[in-house]
C-alpha cells in the first residue's frame, strides 16, 4: 500500500500514530530506538511522543498539501512577511545551505514553522512545544564512570604460569570441553581469542564477575562443508554466555568468576565428523601468517635496528636459523602458551564516561570529543590511540561510531588473531555487542 499523501497532509501535533500508520501504509517504519521518535519518509518527517501521539511533523517541497495556517508551499517570502511580520528567525546550520528558518507561535501548544530558500516556502512545520519524547540510551555521560585503561600484550609464556590480568591467544581457563563453543556454520570449535580480567568499573553483570573470554569463528581459512552444523555447545544452558552474530561470523562471550578465571585451562572437543581447525592443526605461523602475529620484544627491537644491507642481512640470518619460538610450535601445543596482558590506567583522558556518537549534536548533552574533531586535535587526543586494547575513553572507530555505552572495550586485530580487514572492533560490556569496521 503505498503513502497516502490525501492522509498524511491533515498530520498534526496531537493526531495519534494509528493514524499516522494508515496514511502510511506499507511505507511505516518503527522508529529505531535511537532515532527518539523522528521518522523521516520522502518530503514528509515527524516525531512521536513518549505517549504514542505526533509531537511535530514537517513537509518539504514539493509535497503537495493545502495551506496551514495561511502558508502554503511555494508561497513567495515577501507574502509570507506580510502575513506573518512578527515572525522570528531561528539561526541554525541550514543557513550554510542557504535557508532562513523562521517561526511563529499561534498559541503555547503550537508553533508554526517555515523554510524559505530561493524566495519563497520550501518547508512547513507544526510543533508541539510542550511534547515530551523517547530519549535514546546513553544520551548524558555517566558520573560513575571515571577510569579508562590501556591494554598491551608482553612476551608469550607458558600459561603454567598463570598471567595474572589475562592473556590473548592459548586455552581459557575455567571452560571445558562440554562449555567450548562450536561454530553454527561449519560445526568446528570456536578459537579462544582473549580472557581478560576487567577492572572493578568494567564488571557489567556484577563483582562476582571478574572477567571475560572471547571466542571467534573461523576468519583466517574458508573450512570444509560439515553435517554436523550446531552439534556441541550447549548455548541456552549457560545464563553468562552470550552469542553475537556480526558481519555473517559468530563470536562468543563468558564471563567468568574469580574462581573460574583461576580454574584449570579448557580443552577445546573433538568432534567427530567435523575438520580440525586450522588454529588447532597448524602452528600461529601458518594460521595467522607472519603479519598479522604480535611480535616479541626481542623482534620489535631487531626490526627498528637500522644498519647498511640491514633487512638483506636480518633475512639471511632468518634463513639459517633453526625456527622456534611461539609462532613455530605445532597448533595444540601453542595452546600452551599465552600472550600477557599488561593493563595501565590511562590518564588524562576527557572521553571517560561519555559514549560516542556519530554526529556533533549527538555529543553536546554528553560532553564526548571526537578525537580528529577540531577539538580534539586541539587536546591531542590521537596521543590515546597507541594500544593493543583499550577499555572506555576515546574511542577510535574506522568508520562510524557505534551506538554503544562507554563501557566498551576496543581491540585491534593482533590482540587475539582477529581479521577486521586491518580495521578494528568494539564490544560493549554493558548491552553484549560488538561491531568492526575497516
């Protein structure tokens, strides 16, 4: 059914939704919780109030409707005036674009507003101003929110030892065989990316939970068809394991006690029937490939040492020396191992406890600076994106800014062997969703 233009043109602040959804026909959209109740379709917009009736609603050439309150569409300005000579002008950013935007109160539930470009009306409006709306979540900062860290990997070690703020890549401690998740598309066990145990303030389902570990499906190799797709894993059973589907690749998330975080490592399962995984077949090397692999201290060192014949030299060496390390063992044994997490707090930074959104005014009532925004330059913000991970603060998004709360830890792709296409991700701790962007 298409829009019903007859319909929509009597639209005013008052009328409820129903009506609003009749006139619309199959072109109704819900609005998304976000959008606090705009709805924008072709040359027609409103927002609809908390209590499901039309707060405000604006046409905009060529829409065709008869005159409100005496204006009409395409009514020259100067006619306009005449009409309306106390009419008085609001300054906004649509002046760039060459509109004035003028308004005029016909009584203290209505306004009437008008758009003039080119001489004559382009947009009519009419306002509630008394209407109260949806708010979008995470619109204010959060007083209690007041710690951002940073998160490095160190030199792998034998999880024997057990690091004590977490580790990426290696077993996760405290899930078996029968919790391990398995992949709803090829049936394989999903790879242990990181556990990690979160400050105090990042603790989104309470003290007892200490920390997080994160699975992820396969993304480095395109694995062979399996039968038995969704076999393993038990997900309902388990209240603190969420699932996040993102960009068609699963991801798992537990969290996990204190006691758990210090339980016996996991082993992934063997399933019968099913391939193994490259990550459990192959050594890091093989998996992942040498670029996308953390480095050593001892090999970030002998890459910025700089002499003639330098890089000829280093990859004559390499050639003749016997490989070892992490990268070299076999896939189970790696397992072994992991990368430390070291975790600082970061200091100085404006962004704690303010989420960020895409879009300037989407900023004001929180306070977030974006970090390549005039101001943020002018605070040097860039200066907090040297990091492994990062929880809270200034948040570094390749693209858009997801609509996140500012608990939310962002991960490169080296902390844990992701392929974000170069790019990197976000989780939110508080709503378990995570996004990436390239």
């Amino acid at each position: 059914m298409p829009i019903d233009n007859a319909r929509l043109a009597p639209m005013q602040p008052g009328v409820s939704v129903e009506e609003l959804k009749a006139a619309l026909g199959t072109s109704w959209q819900e609005p998304g919780i976000q959008a606090e109740g705009r709805l924008h379709i072709e040359e027609f917009g409103t927002r609809i109030t908390a209590d499901g009736r039309l707060g405000e609603v604006h046409f905009r050439a060529p829409f065709e409707l008869p005159p409100i309150h005496g204006v009409r569409m395409g009514m020259p300005a100067e006619e306009l005036h005449r009409l309306y000579p106390v009419a008085e002008r609001i300054y906004d950013e649509r002046e760039k674009y060459g509109w004035t935007m003028l308004k005029m109160n016909l009584s203290d539930t209505l306004l009437l507003g008008v758009g003039i470009r080119e001489g004559v009306v382009r947009i009519i409006s009419l306002t509630d101003p008394t209407a109260v709306y949806p708010e979008r979540p995470y619109k204010y900062a959060d007083p209690n929110l007041t710690e951002a860290y940073d998160l490095a990997m160190t030199d792998p070690v034998d999880l024997a030892r057990r690091p004590e703020s977490g580790w990426c890549h290696g077993c996760p401690p405290g899930i078996d065989a029968s919790r391990w998740p398995v992949s709803t598309t090829n049936g394989m066990p999903l790879r242990h990316a990181f556990t990690v145990k979160l400050p105090p303030p990042y603790r989104m389902l309470g003290d007892e939970y200490v920390a997080i570990s994160l699975f992820v499906d396969e993304q480095w190799e395109t694995p062979p068809a399996s039968k038995n797709v969704g076999a393993g894993g038990a997900r309902g059973a388990d209240p603190r394991r969420f699932d996040i589907e993102f960009m068609d690749n699963d991801y798992v998330l537990f969290w996990l006690t204190e006691e758990e975080f210090a339980a016996p490592l996991g082993v992934p399962p063997i399933i019968e029937g099913t391939p193994v995984p490259g990550w459990l077949s192959k050594s890091p090397l093989d998996y992942f490939g040498e670029f996308n692999l953390p480095r050593t201290v001892a090999e970030q060192q002998a890459k910025n040492v700089f002499s003639p014949g330098g890089l000829a030299v280093r990859e004559l060496l390499a050639a003749t020396r016997k490989p070892g390390g992490w990268k070299n063992l076999p896939g189970r044994e790696a397992l072994h191992y992991g990368w430390p997490i070291e975790i600082t707090l970061r200091e100085g930074d404006p962004n704690v406890g303010k989420p960020a959104r895409e879009f300037r005014h989407q900023n004001e009532l929180s306070g977030y600076i974006a970090a390549y925004s005039e101001e943020g330059q002018e605070l040097e913000l860039e200066r907090f994106q040297d990091w492994h991970a990062h929880l809270g603060g200034t948040m570094f998004p390749m693209q858009g800014y997801p609509d996140f709360s500012p608990y939310y830890i962002e991960i490169s792709e080296i902390f844990g062997g992701f392929n974000f296409g170069s790019g990197v991700a976000q989780i939110d701790l508080k709503e378990m969703k995570l996004e990436w962007a390239c």
